[in-house]
RNA sequence: GCCCUCGUAGCUCAGUUGGAUAGAGCAACGGAUUUCUAAUCCGUAGGUCCAAGGUUCGAAUCCUUGCGGGGGUGCCA
C-alpha cells in the first residue's frame, strides 16, 4: 500500500496548473506529508505557502483553490483548510477498512513494491578474516543486512558481497607466528584457535617493540609541548588579553597532558612485558618483527611457493571462523569475493591509469592527483606493492563487467569517508558513470565513558563475547520464574534456550539499528536487554502476544472457514489508529531507504507495537460484543502481528511464539 | 594548517530533508490490574534545540562567525 503515492497523484491535476517543471512539481507533491500532530490531520499537504510567489495569490486562497479542485473524497472522510494554508486530509475509516482487507488477503501485506526496481550491489561486513572481530564490525553487518533486507523486499535485485580482506599483513603475521611459534598439538586439535593465538602473540610482540622505539619520540614531543607552554605563558604574561594566544596555550597545555599520559602508558606496557622473563625473551630473539612481517607478507604477494601454501591452507580455518559468526547472527551474504581475488587484476588497473594519464609517479609511487584534495589517491607504493585502494578500484570494475549495478552502497566506518569520495572521484574518471556509487557511513560504538567501546585494558571488545553476554542477559530477564509465573507461561528448557537467543541476539541487533546510522551510540547492555522501551523484546513480546490471541479464539472457534471475509470495522480511537499505522508500511520502509536509514524502520515499528499495546488495552478481541467485532478485531491483531514480524525479519531480528 | 562531522529534557537518543504548540525511551511522580501475557496501558513534570547574527511567509534543520567535542589528513585498511 503505497498511500502517500496515491494522495500525491490525486493533487497532480491541481497543482500542475501553476506548476509545470515536472522537478518542480514533484518537489511540491513532496511537500505532502504524513501529519506530524495526529490531532489535527492524518495527512497534510504543505504547498500553498510556497506557491503564494509563484500563484501570485495569497495561501489561504490557493488553498481553497485545491480545497475545491482536489478530487480525493474516495480516500478522505474530511478535507480541510488551517493555520497558515496547510491543507489537512483525514482518511475515511471506510477506505482504511477497505485496505486494511486488501491487506490481510495479501500474501506480502499489501506490499506493491517499487515502480522502477533497481540492482544493488551492497559491500558490508568486511572483515580482516585471521583477526578476531570486534564489536566494530557489528555496526556494518547489522547495518548492511538490513539494507540488503529491506530493498529486496521492495522489489529490487540486491546482490550482496563480503569483501573480506584475506590477502593483507594479518597472513604475514599468522605465516610468520606459524613458522616460528606454533603449538604443533594445539595445532592439531584446534586450527582455528591456535591460529588466533599466533595472531596475538606476533601483534603483542609488535606492540611492544614500537612502544619501546616510539617512546623516545613520545619524550621529545612532551619536551617540544613543554616549550612551547612555557613561550606561550610568557607571551601571555605580556598580552593578558589576547584571545588567540589564550587558546593556543589551552591547546598546548592540554597537549602536555596527552603526551605524559601516552609515556605513562608506554612505561606500563614495557614494565608489563619485561615482568614475564619468556615473553621477553621471545621479543629479544624476534628483533624487528615489524619488517620480518612485512618481509613474509611480501613472499605470499610475489608467489612464494611456501607461503602462499601457508595462506591457502589457512584460509579455510580463518574462514570457517567467520562463518561461525554469521550463523550465529543469521546474515549471509550471495558472494564472498575477498580481496585476494581481485590480486591478479592489480597490474593492468595501475597500467590502465598510467596509459590514460589518470594516474602518474610522484616520489617513487603512482599516484593519482585529485581536484580538492591535498594528498593524491596513492595506487602502488614505492616498494611496487598494491593498496586497498587499487583492489577497491578493480572491485568496481569488476562488479560494473559482473552485474552492471544501479547503485554501489558501501557500509562502511565514517572514518573512511574521505577515502571513498576520492575512489568514487577516481571511478567517476575512469568512466563508471552508470552507478551511482554512495559510502553509506556510519558512526563509532561508544563506551559508557564517551570514548570508543573497549575493555579496561584498551582492547577491542570479542564480538562473540559479546553476543554470548547479551544471550546470558536475555535468559535472565525473560526467564526469571517469577515472571513466567506472573506470566503464566510454562517453558521447557529448549523453549527458553531459544528464546533467550532470540531475544538476545535481537537486542544486539535492535539497539544497534535503532540509532541513526551516521551517530556514534552509546553501547549500553544493560539498556538494550532491559526489556522495556525501544527495545527489540518489546516489539518481539507484542508479536507473541498476537500469536496468544489468535491460539486462544481458534480455541473458542472465531477462526471458522470464512472468518477472514468478515470486514473490518473501525470504531474504537485505538483500531484507527492502529489501522492507519499498519498502513504505512511500505512507505515508511520506502522512505527509510532513500537514504539508507534502519532507524526508520526501527521506529515504526516500535510505534506499530505501542499503538497495538494500546490497542490490546482497550479493545479486547475476546471480549468483544459481537461474532463480527471479535472477528473483526482478530484480523487487525493478526494483521498487526504479522507485519511486526516481517518488519523484525527485515531487520535480520528474529520472532518467537510464546515469550 | 586544511578537510569532514557533531552539540536537542537529568541520562540515552529521534526529529519524515524548511512546516502548525520540538518528540520518544529510561529515570521521577500520580493513576489503572481477581489480565485476550502488567515485559502493559493512561496521565503529570521536565527545553535559551551550544552562542550571536543572517536568509525565509516559516529555521533545531540552510548561510556566516564564534565556543566546545570527535574523526581524517602521501605509501595501514
């Protein structure tokens, strides 16, 4: 049911007469809203303020003009005229039934899809397989995912694409750790682990190597800082008043204070390694490890046979990891082209730029040099390597040969924005002018302290960790016995190991997607499982609670062999505004996609559940007093129900019957 | 230095791309229950939308400046 799109057509013939640009007459019918002040209308068109320059007249008039012209009493019990010439629409609670039926007879609820349907591509997740991933790669799987979800359900062809970074320095890390550290047992009876384990004790070597042979640069820098305090207090001292001097020494001194905790951390870390004697010993025998890495990410990049033997059996395990997790969160994706398949293609990409003079050497690398921006594109470096920059070059070209997309989305880090509008500069240059390519970024996981989510320590947080706590807070809150007594649901333990999963795993997901994607959020597990508010158990409760309706008037035998021919009937203040919500269902999802939003879908549906809350509360189905209002009722509880659950599903969060 | 971003209720966040009296959740306070699952519903209180100018019939939203945070910035991804 796309309703916006039917009222928008009815005011076409009117508003074409002052308009006649169709750009300019597509961004007025724009201007026909869903009504923000439910009191006052269901929809508005805000247009005859606007067009007073254009008409000549003054808004209330071009209103009346509309008022009288605009063919739309089919749709509309009232049409009326307030404030400054907003033209107010109140749908009939007869068409509402009407489509409210249409609905519940159709198969996808009514769902007519887009009128031009399109072919996406979606990059998202994305991991470095080898390394643990992370609460970071949360947001770009959640996010992704939903995205894919949603324009698929509305009619267009997406097609995702995990590109996972399997060819980079990590395998020189594990090929290094393997060669020189490996538990030959642990080995055997546990690749993957023992991989991961190599993978920490080469970066933990690493870490402390550079924090030993940076900490004289950090001291030379907390001396400079110090200096300059002491030159911009005398400046001070002599123009008290100077604003601009006040605040470079604010900075400076703030400066200081960075500085000497970095040393402060620095000191912890090496006194912290230098305590555990093997560790030590390891670090001292495995000087340089650094360029030993590089040295063996090198081999596998030029072909060594060993290496690139060592990567292939690897891969698999690192692989198999990853896949473990997308089970556990339920994502897949259609393809998986890493980048070590688009290695090979490398070449010809740098050829192909130098040969068109797009790309050119500047101190010893190819680089391409961009209107805007200081620091050119860099495609190979100095020592004649690849960057990710040339992989995701030959990554569009490939997918322009391979599916000849509309659109390219790219969920990743806001933190590469800068990144993408160069390499969507690039691709514009060599002539990818089809897609239309877009970095659909997002914002920073937060801690509670305001700093990006991490443990104590300062490392990354487990994603796996992570989705088991969430799990275990699930069990806790929904199977607490006190209140499935109150509830008076019984569960087996099966019943509430799925449930807990379910709600768990959905919370996670929820409390992610409910954000707008481009804010950093708090991460917040006490919140996101609490299990009130907007929260994904919330609406996961109001669907089973339409699951219970439903088993309990089977019971009572309203669901008879033509209980859905009976109409719906809107009485009750609580039906219609149900009613009109269960409606806007595809515009809402239509909407959220023009600029890649989940949290718009995240909001409409916790809507959804509050008006059925309400709903539940002062319309009950069982107790109604006739056959045709507990029929009647059934379909909008049934109906309510299934598009929470097919909402939910969008979003990648799953549904139980009984919770 | 340059570029990008953010600043909304005590807290966490929305704000339909410039529309009517700025909204939700949590926390606080008051009410409803021998329940079609109270994980609920109904209500009250809470605001200098960082500040100052400007554009407009109309600004939290657009422009300028300032203040305060975060991020990026030539060989990591």
């Amino acid at each position: 049911m796309q309703l916006l799109n039917l009222i928008r057509s009815r005011f076409t013939p009117v508003l074409s007469q002052w308009v006649t640009d169709p750009v300019a007459l597509q961004t007025t019918l724009d201007r026909i809203v869903a009504s923000r002040e439910v009191a006052l209308a269901d929809y508005q068109a805000n247009v005859a303020m606007p067009l007073q320059k254009v008409v000549g007249k003054p808004p209330m008039e071009i209103a009346q003009t509309i008022l009288n012209e605009v063919k739309i009493d089919d749709l509309c019990s009232e049409v009326s005229i307030a404030g400054a010439g907003y033209v107010n629409l109140r749908l009939s609670n007869a068409y509402l039934a009407k489509q409210l039926d249409m609905a519940f007879q159709s198969e996808n609820l009514g769902v007519e899809g887009a009128a031009n349907p399109k072919t996406y591509v979606i990059d998202f997740s994305s991991p470095n397989v080898a390394k643990p991933m992370h609460v970071g790669h949360i947001r770009s799987t959640v996010i992704g995912d939903a995205i894919s979800k949603v324009l698929k359900f509305l009619g267009h062809t997406v097609i995702t694409d995990n590109h996972i970074g399997d060819w980079g320095t990590q395998f020189g890390m594990i090929i290094y750790g393997y060669k020189y550290f490996r538990n030959e047992e642990a080995f055997a009876k546990a690749q993957v682990a023992e991989l991961g384990r190599l993978y920490r004790v080469v970066q933990r070597i690493i870490g402390y190597q550079s924090t030993v042979s940076g900490l004289a640069e950090q001291e030379k820098k907390l001396i400079l800082a110090e200096q300059k305090v002491a030159l911009l207090e005398a400046k001070q001292s002599e123009a008290a008043s100077d604003k601009k001097i006040a605040k470079e020494l604010k900075s400076a001194q703030n400066a200081v204070k960075e500085q000497s905790q970095a040393i402060l951390k620095s000191k912890e870390t090496i006194a912290a390694v230098e305590s555990d004697t093997a560790f030590k010993k390891l670090c001292d025998e495995h000087c340089n490890l650094e360029s030993r890495v590089l040295k063996e990410t090198s081999k596998l990049h030029h072909g060594d046979k060993e290496n690139l033997a060592l990567w292939e059996s690897f891969l698999p395990f690192c692989k198999e990891e990853i896949h473990g997790i997308y089970k556990r969160l339920n994502v897949q994706f259609d393809h998986e082209y890493g980048e070590s398949f688009y290695h090979e293609m490398l070449p010809a990409v740098v050829e192909d730029l130098l040969s068109r003079s797009l790309a050119e050497p500047s101190e010893g690398a190819i680089c391409v040099f961009l209107e805007g921006y200081e620091a050119p594109m860099i495609v190979q470096k100095q020592d004649g390597a690849f960057l990710y920059s040339t992989t995701d070059i030959a990554t569009a070209m490939f997918r322009e040969r391979e599916f000849g997309p509309d659109a390219s989305l790219y969920v990743v880090d806001h933190r590469q924005s800068e990144h993408f509008q160069k390499l969507f500069a690039v691709l514009e240059k060599i002539g990818l002018t089809h897609t239309h390519f877009k970095h659909v970024s997002f914002g920073t996981v937060m801690g509670n302290d305001g700093k990006p989510f991490k443990t104590r320590a300062g490392d990354n947080i487990g994603l796996e960790s992570m989705l088991d706590e969430a799990i275990a807070r699930a069990w806790e809150v929904v199977c607490d016995p006190e209140r499935l007594k109150k509830a008076r649901q019984e569960l087996s333990e099966e019943d509430k190991r799925e449930i807990a999963n379910i709600v768990g795993i959905g919370a996670i997901k929820y409390a992610d997607l409910c954000h707008n994607r481009t804010s950093d959020y708090v991460f917040d597990m006490d919140k996101m499982v609490a299990l009130d508010g907007n929260t994904a158990a919330y609406i996961q409760y109001s669907y089973a609670r339409t699951r219970s309706i439903l088993q309990r008037a089977v019971g009572e035998g309203y669901v008879n062999a033509d209980w859905g021919q009976q109409p719906i009937l809107i009485d009750h203040v609580a039906e219609r505004t149900l009613a009109l919500q269960i409606l806007r269902f595809e515009d809402t999802l239509a909407a959220s996609m023009t600029e890649y939003l989940p949290n718009g879908v995240t909001e409409y549906l916790f809507d959804l559940a509050r008006c059925f809350s309400s709903f539940f509360d002062q319309c009950s189905v069982l107790n109604a007093e006739s056959l045709e209002q507990k029929q009647s009722r059934l379909k909008l509880t049934v109906l309510a129900g299934r598009i929470l659950k097919q909402g939910l599903e969008l979003l990648g969060i799953e549904t139980v019957e009984r919770m």
